[in-house]
C-alpha cells in the first residue's frame, strides 16, 4: 500500500453530499461563533473553525482519500458528540427531538459518505 494514495485525485462522486457537510458544518460554526461573546475568543478560536471548512471545500475542488477520511472521521466524532449529549439531556421535550433530528442528519451524511467511498469496493 503507498502512501501517495492517499493524496491522488479520486473520482468525482458526491459532490452534493460535500456540498450538504459544508452547509451543515457552516451552520454549526455560525452557532460556535454567536455563543463566543468576548471578541478576543472568537479570533483565538477562528482557524479551528475555517481549517475544517478549508478541507470540506477542498473535496469539492480536489476530492482524495485522505480529505475523505477527514471528512468522515470529523462527522463520526460529532454524530457520537451529539449522541452521547442526548443521552445525558435534562432540558425541554422539543429540543430533545431537535437533538435526536440533529444526530439524524449527521448520521445519515456518514452513512452517505461511507457508501461514497466504498461504492467501487
């Protein structure tokens, strides 16, 4: 197995369901960003917020395995995030199903993104 392959241009599939990570994930750091109130933590935490959006976009332009495997080890992780946080919920009823609908949405974009890469397999 090379190295190189990770980083070779792969075929372009799934260009929507990039499109639908970069929305989703420009949504969730709109969100990030409006709950920062001091302006000096909100610049502090600015490139943890573009590095991934730089990697989404990226897929679209230049799709490879590695920014793959970034893509889909990201929503992985917020789908457990998300999925472990609903398990401890003390709040209201609507927003528990808000929740249970966010952890939805990320679990099918991973399950779309797994098939993406896995369709030639």
């Amino acid at each position: 197995m090379k190295l190189s392959m990770f980083i070779e241009k792969q075929p372009r599939r799934g260009t929507s369901l990039y499109g639908v990570c970069l929305l989703l994930y420009v949504l969730y750091a709109i969100a990030f960003v409006a709950e920062m109130a001091p302006p000096a933590a909100a610049a502090s935490n600015f490139w943890s917020l573009v590095i991934p959006a730089i990697i989404i976009t990226s897929q679209l332009v230049y799709p490879t395995l590695l920014g793959w495997l970034c893509v889909i080890l990201g929503f992985a992780f917020c789908t457990c995030a998300s999925g472990y946080y609903l398990l401890l919920w003390q709040g209201s009823f609507p927003g528990f199903i808000i929740g249970v609908a966010i952890v939805m949405i990320l679990a099918f974009v991973c399950v779309g993104l797994l098939r993406l890469e896995c369709a030639d397999y």
